[in-house]
C-alpha cells in the first residue's frame, strides 16, 4: 500500500482549496454576469413600458383637445356590475355618477 507523505498530502489538500476557491469565484462571476444581463433586461423592459405609457397620454390628451375643439367633453366611465357607474375627468376627478354610495371619495 503506497501511502502519501505528509508534505505530498497538505500539498494536495492547498491545490484542492485553490481548486474550489477559482470555481467558487468562477460560479460568482457567472451569476453577477446573469444578474447584470436580467437586471439590464427588465430596465429595458420598464423603459419600453414607460415610453408606451407616455405615448399613450400623448394620444389621449389629444383626443381630448379635439373632443373641446368641437365642443365635447372627454371623460372615462367606469362601470361596475353591482354598483353605480363612475364619471372621471382625465385627471382621476369623480364629476358624476349614478348615486354614489355613501363614503366614497372625490378623487381617485
């Protein structure tokens, strides 16, 4: 039976530390790359979202300066199944209702 030195053995068991220390580092590099490459996905999703979202004000506001150019009002109606429909102004006020129940808010 061959056995191992005491010089040979501590020699192995560093260059195993060493061993699992670089792929342990190796395995951090590659999940912070992954999570750089998620993180910079989802901004560019959320910009996308933001970007639709300014358009779609854009459109709206302009329906609506249309609408007053030819006398109209703009408004959004919220209905409901169980209770009374909701008027809104384009900036989230309540200007009319059938019979708001009691408590509810002026402003949304």
């Amino acid at each position: 039976m061959n056995v191992l030195s005491e010089e040979v053995r501590k020699a192995s068991v560093a260059r195993d530390a060493q061993l699992l220390e670089a792929y342990t580092r190796r395995q951090v590099r590659l999940a912070v790359a992954k999570s750089r490459r998620a993180l910079v996905s989802d901004q560019e999703a959320n910009d996308s979202a933001l970007e639709k979202d300014k358009r779609l004000w854009l459109m709206i506001a302009t329906l609506e300066k249309n609408v007053k150019a030819i006398g109209g009002k703009l408004r959004f109606v919220v209905e409901f199944p169980d209770r009374p429909n909701v008027i809104l102004s384009l900036k989230g006020r309540i200007v009319g209702s059938s019979k708001l129940p009691p408590g509810t808010p002026k402003q949304i």
